[in-house]
RNA sequence: GUGGCCGUAGCUCAGUUCGGUUAGAGCACCUGGUUGUGGUCCAGGGGGUCGGGGGUUCAAAUCCCCUCGGUCACCCCA
C-alpha cells in the first residue's frame, strides 16, 4: 500500500464512478420528492461557530466528543458541522422566513468516530426542516415524506418506528420515574449505562449490553408519562399516518440521540442488511431548538436520512441499481489526432456525447477503447478518409457494419441514427 | 476511547502452520498475431521495498516486538 499521508483520511473515502452517479442520482429523486411537496433546497455551511452545535445539548455525545473543532486564522472557534438541523435552526433565526418554512438540503457531515460498517468520519444526509406549525398533520407529512422516498428508490424492506417524548415537563417527570426504577437496581446495570444514567438517563434505554436487557425491559413506560396535550398530539399523528396507509411500530423505547426532540421522534430501519447500524435514518419534533439557539420560539419538526446506509439498503435488496452511462459515439482517428479534436467538439455541440483515444495509438488500440467506452457507434478517420474528406461510421453494438459518409454531414447522420 | 479479526501486483486471492532457489495465479492493463477495424481466441509484456520500522537467524512474505491502516463489535448514531 502507499505511504499513509496519501491515503483517504481515516473514516472517509473516494466515491468512484458509477456509485458517485448512483449518489446523485438518489439525490435527485429526494430533490424531486420534497420539492413536490413544497420544500425550497437551503445550502448551509459546512463549518459554524461551535456555539451553533453547543446548542444541541451538553448530554449529546455528538457534541461533546465527536466535533471536529477548530482555531481559524481570525480566532474564530469553528466546528465542522456534525448535523445540519442546528445549521437550518440557526439559518432561520438569521434570515426569518415567513411561515411555514420549508427547508430540504443535502450534503456532507463529520463526526469524529470509530468507523464501522454504515459509520463514517464524513457521511452524506438528505433530509428536510418544516417550521412553524405545531400541527401533527406536518409530521405525519414529514415521515410520509420519508416513506415515499424510500418507495422510490424500490425499497421494501423499511420498519418505521415512532414515539413520543411528551413536552419538556414530561420528559423530566419520565426521567425520574426512570431514575427511581434504576436506582430500585443499581448493581445488575452495566457500569457504562450507570455513567450513562447521570449524565442522559434516556439513553441508558438504547444500552445494547445484554446485562441490561432484563432492567431496561422492566423499565417504565414512557407513553405513561405523556401529558394530555403530547398524548392528543401522538394520537393524531398516528391516526395520519394510518389515513395515509403507512405502517409503523410504536417503539417506546426509542430514544434518539440528539437532545432537542420533543414530541414525535420516528426512525427508520432497514432489515435487509445485517449490520449494527441499521437506523437507515430518522427525525422528530424539536420545538424548543430555535428558542435556545436565539430565534423566536418556533416549532419544527424534520428528518435527516443516511445516503450512505440508505445505499446500504438499497445494495441488500438489490434496489436502485447504479445505471452506466456512456458516450454515444467514438472517434478513432489514426492520423494525428486533430480530425479527432475536431469531431468531438462539433458532435458535443450538437448534443452528442463523444470520447476519443489519445497519444497516437494504433487502429486497434483505439477500436479497443472505443468498444469499452460503451458508445454505440464509432467514428473513424485513417488514410483513406482523410484523403477522401471523409469519415466511416462503424455500429458498435448491432450487426448495421460500416459505411462512409461526408466529413461535413457526419454531425447530422449520427443525430439520425442516435435517435 | 475499548476489544476481536485482517494487511502479498490496479482488483480478487494462493504461498505464512513446520523460515530456504530470481514471490505466484486469475481478472484488468499494454504490445503483437491481423501493413487501417473492437467485442472471441492465441502469444508476449509491464507492474510488488509481501502496510511500515526494529529484532532473531547463515537465510524472513513466513518467527518475535512496536507502529500505521482496514474491518467488525461496544459506545454512539445516519
């Protein structure tokens, strides 16, 4: 292998052809879904003052120990972003849309982690921010969203899960009630989820540590805790969804990682693949998050969703296949290469996409690239034809053979046969 | 941050157990067979500091130590 400083940075790694145009290509759908519903694309940083993500909570382990954090040249404290709902958030304080807003964006993240299978150092999201509304009808129409997207791109395989946290009282009446069932039985508890228990009670509930299968499993209910407001607010985001004929599971032990969830949190996971991190992606309500990060108080919900386990997904189920697109046409020029130059450059213009062969290579080299390049028809100019003012045709995928035609009405004999 | 497994040509791997002639295969690539014509076939060719460093030994891809990287899992999350 070559020397390590010339080696893709630990967790990250080069998307080639053709999975970077299977990447835009699921992009593009996504792009096409949110904006039939109404969504307007926003291109945030990928850099902001730390304080933005500091905002997201003490407790979150994105935060306090995955940022990529850094002294500019201006003394400025800046953070690579490791999510883009506190971008949206600290955009919409900025520039106060009116409401509703909208928002869908696409784009890279960076979380300072082990990598694993589906975890990178940098990963891409697509996802959506609605502000404004509180009404449960905007989140069922961002999970609707979601599931329509993975619709798309074939996917048959994909769980939702939903739950509810309550409003902020609930959840600190819950995270009592879970502390007081802990505490009932300190010793059984992993001693990772009891530092866990002090610093984000909630999160103990996602300990994957056999040992604390049992407690976790006794632990109370969180839909118990809910108010009669958040419990109004779930039901109706579940009758929604059953009115728009999507299937969920109601996961009450769903606790997702970041901190400013309220209310509704869904998340979705594929059964295809068989790795640990099958969250293929995931949102919520988060209406205390432009308060805190100094807008006015305003409701949001959204969702972000992982490209990269999404095309995990998409890989199990043989779904969303990458498609290979080439060049229309070829051309062989064996004598010195500026027939070439030219013939490319008038067949581009007209709309045709062409490749040629480089350094002189004989009619064979060339034949043989133009066969791999996957056009359909080459275009060749030897002695005979430079001589005559002319150019062969050749059929390169069907049993048409080959034939001569002027050098000036090649451009228009090819848009006839490319048709 | 913690642990398991793994690093041999561009790719997929054999060789490592029990150290020993110039380190191999398939695919890919290049040239030629075909003095202008690809996809099949045949022949030839280029390409490796065996991840890196140190050690043991007459001799290390092979044994030992360290290190870097990959991978999977925990943590956490998309």
């Amino acid at each position: 292998m070559a020397d390590p400083i010339y080696r893709a940075p630990k967790g990250t790694h080069d998307v080639l052809w053709p999975e970077s145009a299977r990447r835009r290509a699921l992009v593009a759908v996504f792009a096409d879904i949110v904006e039939a519903a109404g969504y307007t694309e926003v291109v945030p940083p990928m850099f902001e003052h730390v304080e933005v993500f500091r905002r997201l909570g003490d407790a979150t382990d994105v935060v306090r120990k995955e940022m990529y954090e850094f002294e500019d040249r201006g003394g400025r404290h800046i953070a690579l972003r490791p999510e883009q709902t506190a971008s949206i958030v600290r955009s919409f304080g900025e520039h106060r849309p009116t409401l509703p807003w909208k928002a869908w964006y696409a784009g890279p993240n960076f979380r300072y982690e082990r990598a694993q299978k589906g975890r990178f150092r940098q990963f891409d999201q697509v996802g959506i921010e609605a502000l404004g509304p509180e009404d449960p009808h905007l989140d069922a129409e961002a999970i609707a969203t979601a599931w329509r997207f993975y619709e798309s791109l074939g996917l048959q395989q994909v769980t939702l899960l939903i739950n509810s946290l309550g409003g902020p009282e609930d959840r600190a009446n819950y995270i009592a009630a879970l502390h007081g069932h802990f505490a009932s039985d300190l010793g059984s508890l992993s001693e990772e989820s009891r530092s866990t228990l002090a610093t984000n009670p909630l999160r103990v509930l996602d300990s994957n540590r056999p040992e604390d299968a049992d407690l976790i499993a006794a632990a109370p209910d969180m839909l118990d805790h809910l108010s009669a407001d958040a419990a109004a607010h779930f039901d109706q985001v579940q009758a929604a969804l059953t009115g728009l004929e999507i299937p969920f599971t109601i996961q009450p032990r769903l606790v997702r990682g970041l901190d400013y969830y309220v209310r509704t949190t869904f998340e979705f996971t594929s059964g295809a693949f068989d790795a640990a991190q099958n969250a293929i992606g995931g949102g919520g309500r988060y209406d205390g998050l432009a308060e805190a990060m100094g807008a006015p108080a305003t409701p949001g919900v959204g969702f972000a969703l992982g490209v990269d386990r999404t095309l995990m997904a998409c890989d199990a189920e043989g779904a969303f296949e990458a498609t290979s697109s080439t060049v229309d046409v070829f051309v062989v020029d064996t004598t010195g290469g500026e027939a070439a130059l030219l013939i490319t450059d008038e067949l581009r213009r007209a709309g045709i996409s062409a490749d040629r062969a480089w350094d002189g290579r004989s009619m064979k080299s060339q034949m043989r690239a133009a066969d791999r390049s996957g056009a359909a028809i080459a275009v060749i100019v030897g002695d005979d034809e430079a001589e005559s003012g002319t150019a062969s045709l050749r059929d390169l995928r069907g049993d048409a053979g080959q034939d001569t035609v002027q050098r000036s009405s090649i451009t228009e004999t090819l848009l006839a046969r490319l048709k």
